[in-house]
C-alpha cells in the first residue's frame, strides 16, 4: 500500500474532509492501493470548525508528522492542498519538490503567474512531477462541446480571488492559451464581468455572481449557441485523475495551460474598467 501525506494550512477544511473518501473510492474501481497515511499542518487549529490537526488524523486514521520534512520523507506521494491560501503553496513546495515525489498541489496553484513559473522550476530543478488543476476541468459536459469560438462562463463562491479559478480552468481548456486582453467590469458587489480577448479572435466572458451556479456556454462559428450547467461529479473525476498521476507520473494536460491560468487570472483579479493586454506566458 502507497502512503499519501497531506499538507495543509489547516488540515479541517472542505478539500482535506472530502478527498480521502474518494481517494478509497476510486482506488477501489482502479485496483490501485493508495492509502491517506500522513499529515502535516503549519496551523493546528482550523479557523472553520475549531477542529486541531490531531483531532482531524484521529478521524482520518493518518499520522501526525511534526514537520514538513518527516511528511516527505515518509510519504511515497504528496498532496499539498491550501486551497484558501495558494500563497502558501511555493514555501511548501520549496521543501516537498526536493524529495522527488510526485506532487499534487491543489487549485489555485498559485497567487500569481510568478510563483506558478517558480514552482515548475523547482519540480524541473530536483526532477519532480507534479501538477494541479481545478476540478472544474473535469466536468463532462465541457467535452460535449465542438469547435468553440467564444465561451461564457458563470460561477460564484466567496470571493473572485478564491474562486475566478474555476472559471479560468474551463476557458483556457476550451479556447486555448493564446491570451491577448482582459477587460473587468464591475457591475455590483455581488458581480463582475470579465471579458476576454484571444489573438486568434476567439473571446470569453467569465461572469462571477453570487447568485448564479457554474455553467458553461459554448458559441460556435455560426452562432448556435450550447449552454450546460455543469453537474457532473468532477471533484470525483479529478481524484481519479490524481491518482492516475500517482501511478504513472501522467498527466492529460500541459503545464502550458496551468501557466496561462495563473497569468490570465492575475491579469483579472488586479484590472478593473479598461482593455489590459496580457503578456504572453514563456
């Protein structure tokens, strides 16, 4: 059986409670033996339910590592979640990419397009896999969707910072990497539109409204318009997909496409009211 070690900000939160279910879930459709073994925290009592690192390992049946370091050096692979705080996610990778253990690190990979490139350099440096995604990459419908050439998205969640990213992960899937402009605009508190220019004249339009769930429209070049709420059970897709990479060292993307999420989402989060054009990612 190959050992899992979790890293956290905090281990009690909405990734960390889930993941090990599906995680058995899917190792028992795939015959593949991965087990939640250990892990590690760097804040020991969880700001969403009180809820300490041991208390979480004694219902999760995982082994508290008292440091980063021992985490790596007893896991055969490493998740390295903070999902609410990507700003975290180089210093932890700065240490976990040094043992050679496929990485998963969790959406949003990173703060900015910077420390995105960063992290892939260290993975380059010490020979690391390692990959990340949001989930809503996986959602079935998306794949149902031909020859796009302009897409609009919607989603909510708590904030843009912490959720644009899934709205991001279906664009740059579906219309590429070939990112010109970003333009936002601020309707309510409680929406802002982002719209977004392609060189090769494809567009997208990511709408965030706390009212509204996630959806995804295609527009095609005749303008027949495709429009799916997406409902699948991605999260779970994902899991697979991540497991998947802890067997193979695989993954079914381009780092290319992380990359220009990063960028495109920093590009959204920090313009507001005009056409900003993006660099291109390198």
């Amino acid at each position: 059986m190959k050992k899992i070690g979790f890293v956290d900000f905090y281990l009690s939160e909405w990734h960390a409670n889930n993941y090990p279910n599906w995680i058995k879930e899917v190792c028992a459709d795939k015959g593949y033996e991965y087990e939640l073994a250990y892990a590690w925290a760097e804040q020991d009592i969880s700001p969403v339910d009180g809820v300490s690192s041991a208390e979480w390992c004694a219902t999760f049946g995982a082994e508290l590592c008292p440091t980063l370091e021992e985490l790596c050096e007893k896991s055969d692979v490493i998740f390295i979640l903070a999902p609410t705080n990507p700003e975290k996610h180089l210093e932890y990778a700065k240490t976990a990419l040094k043992y050679g253990k496929r990485t998963y690190i969790d959406k949003t990979f990173a703060p900015n397009y910077e420390e995105a490139a960063a992290i892939f350099a260290l993975a380059d440096q010490y020979g690391t896999a390692c990959f990340s995604t949001s989930a809503l990459r996986y959602g079935t419908e998306l794949d149902t969707f031909e020859n796009p050439t302009k897409v609009v998205t919607t989603g909510a969640g708590r904030t843009p910072d912490e959720y644009i990213v899934h709205q991001v992960e279906m664009i740059v899937k579906l219309l590429g990497c070939n990112i010109k402009a970003v333009k936002c605009t601020k309707e309510t508190d409680t929406r802002i539109v982002y719209d977004i220019a392609f060189a090769d004249g494809k567009s997208a339009t990511a709408i965030w409204d706390t009212s509204l769930g996630f959806t995804a429209t295609s527009i095609n070049e005749n303008g027949e318009e495709d429009k799916k709420a997406i409902n699948s059970p991605f999260f779970k897709i994902l899991l697979d997909k991540i497991v998947v990479f802890f067997e193979t060292g695989e993954v079914d993307f381009d780092r290319i496409e992380t990359l220009t999420g990063m960028k495109l989402r920093e590009y959204m989060l920090a313009n507001e009211g005009e056409w900003v054009e993006v660099a291109p990612v390198v």
